[in-house]
C-alpha cells in the first residue's frame, strides 16, 4: 500500500487540496505515479499549526494524469475510508469560510 506525508502550512493551500464533494472527505495528492481507482492509500496529514500528522486510510476516487488541460498537477484525489483522528472534521473547522468559494482547486 502506497503511503504519502502531506503537510498544510495555511487555510487556504488546504482549501485547494480538499475534496469536499466525497462523502466522507477527501485530499488530492500530487503524484506522478500511476494508480488505478479503488487503490488503497495511507495519508499522513499534517494540518496548519498542527504539532503531528493524523494518518487516514483512503482509496483512490479521482485521477489528474500527466499532462492534463488546464495545467492542472498530476495526481490522485483520495476518499477518505478510515478516519480515526476525524481530519475531516478538522479540515472542515479550519477552511469552513473557504467552502463556498468560487475559487478553483486541483480538483475541481
């Protein structure tokens, strides 16, 4: 199972990661690595101001390949499956003000 470190140093670089439209939450994960959907991941996460990572057990939901329009970073977008530390909830805390922006984020 593949694993990936990411670390948030603001609210608002958070917001552009979040995939707030998956059921239970979920991260974009910059990767050129090929993954099919369905892939199991494990994320450790690294909050703004936070002292250490909370780790989320997810599967693989949304695939940005090399070279996609818009310039947009290749990678995986990531629905959370196991959320033992609710990082869900804490994003939501964090970038609640952000959601209903109309900015774009990598994945939407």
């Amino acid at each position: 199972m593949n694993q990936f470190s990411l670390e948030f140093l603001s609210d608002r670089e958070l917001y552009q990661y979040y995939m707030p439209f998956v059921k239970n939450g979920g991260l974009f994960v910059r990767s050129p690595e090929q993954f099919n959907l369905g892939d199991e991941v494990i994320l450790e996460v690294t909050l703004p101001d936070a002292l250490e990572a909370s780790s989320v057990i997810g599967k693989v939901c949304w695939l940005t390949p090399i070279g996609a329009q818009n310039g947009t970073p290749a990678g995986i977008g990531v629905s959370f499956e196991e959320d033992n530390d609710n990082v869900r909830n804490q994003i939501e805390k964090l970038i609640g003000r952000l959601l209903s922006s109309s900015e774009p984020t990598l994945s939407m």
